[in-house]
C-alpha cells in the first residue's frame, strides 16, 4: 500500500483588456471598442459614458472577442467627438465569479 499527493494551485487570472484608445475611422484598425480575452467570458453589460455622465453606448449578453459588439464611436447614429469616455463592464468568468471593470477610453479621430 502506498500513498503519493500533489499540490495543486489554481490561478483566477482575471485577464480582460481594455485598450486605452481606439479611433473609429472605418481603416479596418481598431474601429471598434471592446473588451478582450483569450477566453470566451460573458459580458453581462458593458456601457460607455460621456465626460458629462450621459450614456452614450450600451450593450449586454455577449462574448469578449466579438468585435462587432463594442462601440464604433457613436450615439445616435452621430459620430461623437475626440475625447475621454468612461466605461463600465460587468463580466461573468468561466467559474461563474462576476467582476466590474471601469476605466477610460480616449476616442480619437
């Protein structure tokens, strides 16, 4: 009879990146804001502010990576001007844990 064991350590790397600026010019780079990851998480809700608190994008129940379901730089089908915007995204990891992020983006054009 014999007995062996294994430690085992689970890393929860919460690894979502969200560029610092992005400029929707329709040139195919970088025209959309979005998170990332290298996994499929679930972005429960992710919304993007104005300098004055208006919100100017909003979107929810989609994978990071989509592309197509981030911000293209307009609000009501009007191209918004260079400047800061703050966002906010809730997103559910592959374990079930849910985590907001929030931060600045600067929309250059």
């Amino acid at each position: 009879q014999d007995t062996a064991s294994t430690f085992v350590k689970v890393l929860k790397n919460r690894r979502i990146y969200f560029p610092n600026a992005f400029s929707p010019n329709d040139d195919g780079f970088n025209d959309y804001f979005f998170p990332a990851s290298k996994n499929a998480e679930v972005v429960l809700s992710f919304e993007i502010y104005d300098r004055w608190g208006s919100l100017v994008f909003e979107n929810e129940n989609f994978e990071t990576e989509q592309v197509d379901q981030g911000w293209d730089g307009e609000h009501n089908d009007k191209k918004l001007p260079t400047g800061v915007y703050v966002y906010k995204a809730e997103i559910q990891f592959l374990d079930g844990e849910i985590f907001t992020f929030t931060g600045d983006v600067t929309l250059l054009r």
